[in-house]
C-alpha cells in the first residue's frame, strides 16, 4: 500500500463537514495564491515567498503578518487552529513546486519531497511570556521568548507505520499524530478468511520498521530569560519538540523567539492511577525557532529612541556621566565604576579570517577589604545588564558554572545542560566570593573566559558550546582582609592563569580617614532617610498624612545622570549599533606604552629582589587596553578608537591592575623593616605564652634591648592585635596572648 502523497507530515485529523472550517479545496487554493502572488508593499512584484520555495524546496519561511495582509481569515486560522491549516498550507506548498517544474522528457511529472513550512510572526501576537500562556490557548499558535538549556539527541519518529497482519499478511499503512502523539492501531484486520468465512483475530498487527516512513526529532528544553524571571520565583522551563529541518539548529545556551503550536501529552509517570485521568502536561510543537538577537530586532528601538541615543553620544561629558550613573548609591570608588562601565559596554568582537575569534568581552576582578561595596557593585550589573546570570562561589560547582551531562530519568538518555556562563551568552556573569570557589572549579572556566567556548566531551557527548560572556567577579583576600606585611601572593590567593584572565584588577581597601569617614557616613544616613517606606505608613508609624507623600522618598545627591532604564536601555543599543576599532596612530601609541609596561615589570621585579607578581604583564594585557579603548569609543558611538580613548584606557589600568602588580612588591629597605617586625612578633611569642601577661611599657624597654625600635615593635603588636592574637587589658596597658 503506498503512503498518501498529500497527506505531509502533518496526519489532517480535519472533517470538510464541520461548519467552522473552511473547505480544503479553497483553503488550499488561497494558500497557493498568497504563495504566488503576495509582494511587500514596499517591493512591488517581488513575489518573496514563491521565490523562496524555488530557490529551497525542502522548507518555507512565512511571516504571519504577510498572511495577515493577504487574508485576514487565512492568518486567523493559522493562529487558532495551526494542527488544520499548518497541512494544508504545506499541501499548497508542495502542489506549486509540482506545477511549477514540467514534466520529465519520460513524460512524468517530477517528484518533490514534502515542504516544511516554518510560521513565525515579525510582530508579537497572543500572551507573552510562560506565566501568560493558560490553557485557553492549548492547540493554538503562541509566541514564547527564552533560553535553551539542554537538547537532546536526534531520534526518528514515524509520520506513517506500515503495520501487517500476522494471519493473514495484509499490509495497512497507519497514520502517526506529529509532537509526542502516537498512533492507533486498528482493533482487528478487516480480511476475511473465504474458506472459514472468519474474520482474523483482534490484535494481530505486527509493525513493518523498514517500511514505515520517518522524520527526525528532537526534544529541547526551553527556560525563562533571567530578566524575566519574577523576584524570589524559581525559573519556568517548557518542553518543546522540534522535527524535520528544525533539528540540530540550537544549541544549549540559546536565546530564542520560539513560534509553535501548544499541546497537552501525558508522561509515564502519571499512569499510575485512574485519578491522574485528566492530567495534561503541555509542551510545544515548534513550528520556527530564531535567534532572540535577530527576532523583532528593527522593532527594538524606536526612532525617537535612536535619536535620543545620539544625543546623548555627543554629549563631551558622557563618558563621566555613565561611570556617574554606576551604582550611584555607593559613594567613592569612581575607577572602579569606570571600569564597569566599560564591562558593560564591552570592546568589539573580532572574527579573523581564519575562523577563529578574539573576545572583545571584558572581565573585572575586585579584591580587597570586607564592607567596600563589592557585592552591591555585582547586584547593580546584574539588574543593568540586558543578559545577566548572578552567582555565588560557595554555591557554584564546574558543572554549574560550564555545562552538565544529565541523564533523563525516563528514557536514560544523556542530554546536554547550560551552566551560568553558557545561559549568559552574550552578557554577564557576576560570580560573588570568588576566592571560595574550589580550585578545580574555577580552572573548569579558564577555557571560557579566554577562548569563550565551553567544550563538553562526556558520556559519548562531544561538543563546544558558545560562552560569548564578561565576568565580574569580587573575592577577599585569604586572611579576610588585606594585608600590608604579607607578600602580593599571600594577599591574592589565586593562580597566575585565571590572574591574566581579567582585565581589570582592583585591590579594594578600607582605610581609615576622618574626612573620607564623613563624607561615606554623611552618604549612607542619606541614602537611609530616602529609601521608601511601606505605603500607608508615615514617619511617625501612623497613617500618612493627607497630601504627604507616603513612601517618605527624599532626593538625595545620589540621584544619577542617567537613570537605570535608560542606561539599560543605551547599553543594549550601543552593543548592538556600534563595533569600534582601533586607529593606526593609536594602535601605534598604544604599542608604545605596552613596551613601557613590560619595561616597568621587569624594573620593578628587579628592585624587590626577584619576586614575582602574581599578576603577571603578558599579551592579554595589550588585548586587555585595546578592549578597554574600545569600550570608551563605543559608549560616545564612535567608529574608531582614538588618542584621548587610548589614553584613558590606559590611566584606567594603571590605577587598577598596574597597582595590584605593585602592591605586594617591596624594595630592599622595606623588606628589611618587614623582617624586623617579623622578628619581633616571633620573639613575642617564645616570651608569652597562650593566656600570658606584659606589660606594655616592659614589652618597649625588653625590645629595646635586644635593638629593637618603638615602631617596629608598635607595628608588630598591631599586627597581632588585628589577627587576634594578642588582646589589651588595663585600660591599654597590659597585653594577653590569646592564641
């Protein structure tokens, strides 16, 4: 028996009767007409889609809204009932190839493979959003934008099975339902036995594998985008399946507009009992899949916010104005805003001709003191940032971080699952206590922060997936807090290969001084008396009073020169309008001050006898300056990178990764003072011993003996004290060794 040559994948379930469907014949024919005669109106006689089918007779791309303009009634069908009009329309499809091409000169007419058709809608239509799809819109076409996590191998599902009886060997070719449906297979054999006048038992099917017909399918796993994830919710995914031509398109870590049909299906576990009847889970017959970055991309911006951007690019000041917009609670601390900014903005993307691809992401790295904003400064990125994935070190593994191998626990088959660095594709990721993280861990992303590919070669899964992020990460030194008498290797617990990964390195202190003291504590109050009450509730804790303004909100000087939406916004336009590069002259310049870098390394490793920086000065960090250039000329929507661009870069880096190279190298004069404190702390200890008592006076005349300086030994009891070793009693003037 053969299979039905109009029947394409899509098993029509249809009835010509029914009253609200439109006859077959006609819906087929005006398809056939919209796909020979629809033009844009700005392209007269340019018929795109008839053009499109004879150029690719496997698939055909259609925008809704084309079908819209063309035949209201047509697109309303295609929306409201996708599983009737969906085959027709590849009916059609099929039938102008057919009448298109003449016939053979054997005076057949040439056979065409049936013709994918691939529905999605240049304008958003119907709920957006996961949480906005119920269950009045199962079995019609719905929109969903978010984020692939895992993907699942190829597999073949049968569109037609040729089933025989085991009786009689009667054939009967059985249509399957597409998606995760099945088929149904009929009761008994309609044969009759002419001898016995007996029909063949029920059940006698046997399935013909060889001479059933298939298609390829593959099951994805789609999962809100973290901007859109509510606070305090836990992200939704939904299953999806994608067939034919739409498999292998995405990868994990994808960011997609998904146009499908929305469907019901009941998984294995809920067999279990009758009560578990009426149970449905929903999934996603994907009928077009594209790229988030791509879908609506015109629509993005409107032409009053483009203009709004130039203006604001050709403000002189806008450089200062955006790293003034960083974080504007947190007082102080303006290179480090500069330097988000520029993480924020990002350097360009390189392709070489090669194939290959230098990054043009930036990764910050701040270390230093407790209590100096570092946390708040990842919080603010995260909410900033068009895409953003926040995490913690202690809480992060290698496999969360990178991409897991995770068995299904119904069909045991192995799929790819997207950490944080692959769901951020394309934005950043903020990482806080980055020095907890275990060693291996944080070596599992060296690949991703340079290379900007995560390659996967588990359970039989070999594969490289796209890592296109910025790190921000803030980690604290291994005693807590920074230490001046220890070396640059003691204070910076980390290894020298993930070190030259950052571009930016910022040793964070928190030094006491009375001026800066008021100013940060004169901040803060501030910021404190502005922040918003619950509403109804008035200063003095009674109802708030009439034609007051109930949250309390006081302006502050914190209120920033660019509010966040609009920063959001500007990011996102100037990331995805502007690709800057560098000048020659600048290039040249910049080559200049690199050779001048090195030299300074190497005389400063010179003067403290030999000891090693654990950030070393390396090519990455003449990458790293020629990022940060164009990070500057992108934020003013610059085509090139120029002097006063070169130069901030580079006054940028020197306050940041040049002082952290330098903060733990000493001279010999300073290494010698060092180790006279040294000497006097262990002398401490051999003389008291765990719960002993000195004087304070007693401890400066013995040392003092031995040669020993009031300051060194003022020094090394300070230090002692801040480790909590020793501890004063007596109002200050005994001294308790404590451990």
């Amino acid at each position: 028996m053969a299979f039905d040559e109009g029947g394409v994948y899509y098993a029509f379930q249809g009835d010509e009767d029914q009253q609200d469907l439109r006859p077959r014949a006609q819906t087929i024919a005006d398809f056939k007409d919209f796909i020979t005669k629809f033009y844009p109106a700005n392209q007269q006689q340019t018929f795109i889609y008839r053009d499109k089918l004879m150029k690719n007779h496997a698939s055909l791309e259609v925008d809704l809204v084309h079908v819209r303009e063309f035949n209201q009634e047509l697109g309303d069908g295609l929306e409201n009932k996708p599983a009737e009009y969906l085959p027709l329309f590849e009916r059609a499809a099929k039938e102008v190839l057919q009448e298109d091409h003449q016939l053979t000169a054997e005076g057949e007419e040439q056979a065409f493979e049936d013709v994918q058709l691939l529905l999605f809608s240049s304008q958003p239509f119907g709920p957006q959003g996961m949480r906005s799809i119920t269950s009045g819109r199962v079995s019609q076409l719905v929109q969903i934008s978010g984020i692939v996590t895992s993907c699942s191998k190829q597999k073949h599902k049968a569109s037609y099975l040729t089933v025989q009886c085991k009786e009689c060997r009667a054939t009967q070719v059985v249509p399957c339902k597409p998606g995760l449906g099945g088929a149904l297979l009929p009761r008994r054999c309609e044969t009759v036995d002419p001898v016995t006048n007996t029909p063949c038992p029920p059940n006698s099917w046997v399935v013909l594998g060889e001479r059933s017909r298939y298609v390829d399918q593959q099951t994805l796993k789609l999962q809100e985008r973290p901007e859109d994830i509510p606070t305090g919710e836990l992200p939704r995914t939904l299953l999806m399946v994608a067939d034919r031509h739409l498999v292998g398109r995405v990868t994990p870590g994808s960011r997609l507009v998904v146009t499908g049909i929305y469907c019901t299906h009941r998984s294995a576990a809920m067999d279990k009992g009758p009560a578990n009847a009426t149970l449905q889970l929903p999934y996603l017959r994907v009928v077009d899949l594209q790229e988030d970055s791509q879908a609506h991309a015109d629509d993005s911006f409107s032409n009053a916010e483009r203009q709004a951007f130039l203006d604001l690019s050709h403000d002189p000041d806008i450089i200062p104005k955006i790293a003034a917009s960083i974080a504007p609670k947190i007082r102080g601390h303006d290179d480090i805003k500069m330097a988000i900014a520029c993480l924020l903005f990002g350097g360009s993307r390189k392709i070489m001709p090669d194939g290959t691809a230098r990054r043009g992401d930036i990764n910050v790295l701040l270390l230093g003191d407790p209590s100096v904003g570092k946390s708040q400064f990842l919080k603010f990125v995260s909410k900033v940032a068009p895409i953003c994935v926040y995490t913690s070190g202690k809480g992060s593994s290698a496999a969360g971080l990178t991409a897991a191998v995770v068995q299904d626990a119904s069909s045991r088959e192995f799929f790819l699952e997207g950490g944080a660095m692959v769901l951020a594709d394309g934005g950043v990721v903020c990482i806080d206590e980055f020095d907890k993280m275990r060693p291996e861990d944080r070596v599992a992303i060296h690949e991703a922060m340079e290379q900007q590919t995560i390659s996967i070669a588990k359970a039989g899964i070999t594969t490289v997936l796209k890592s296109r992020t910025s790190v921000l990460a803030a980690a604290n030194p291994p005693s807590g807090r920074y230490d001046d008498l220890s070396s640059a290797s003691d204070n910076i617990d980390l290894q020298t290969t993930i070190l030259s990964r950052f571009d930016l390195i910022f040793i964070v202190r928190d030094v006491p001084d009375e001026a800066r003291d008021q100013d940060i504590a004169r901040h803060v109050l501030s910021v404190h008396s502005g922040a918003s009450r619950p509403q109804g509730v008035a200063r003095g804790g009674g109802a708030a009073a009439a034609g007051g303004n109930a949250n309390g909100d006081v302006a502050s000087d914190s209120d920033p020169p660019i509010d966040e939406v609009t920063l959001k916004r500007f990011i996102k336009y100037c990331r995805s309008h502007c690709f800057p590069r560098m000048e020659e002259q600048s290039a040249g310049r910049l080559v200049a001050k690199y050779v001048e870098l090195r030299d300074k390394a190497r005389q400063a490793k010179a003067s403290s006898e030999g000891e090693d920086s654990p950030i070393p000065m390396t090519v990455r960090q003449l990458e790293a300056l020629v990022r940060i250039s164009e990070s500057f000329a992108r934020m003013s929507l610059a085509a090139e990178a120029d002097d006063g661009h070169v130069a901030a870069a580079f006054d940028l880096f020197t306050k940041s990764t040049i002082n952290a190279m330098n903060a733990g190298l000493i001279n010999s004069s300073e290494r010698l003072e060092v180790s006279a404190t040294q000497d006097v702390e262990a002398r401490l200890c051999e003389r008291l011993h765990i719960g002993g008592h000195v004087s304070y006076r007693r401890l400066l005349e013995d040392m003092a003996g031995l040669g020993y300086s009031n300051q060194q030994v003022g020094l090394a009891v300070k230090v002692m004290l801040s480790r909590g070793q020793l501890r004063r009693k007596a109002e200050g003037k005994m001294l308790e060794r404590c451990q």
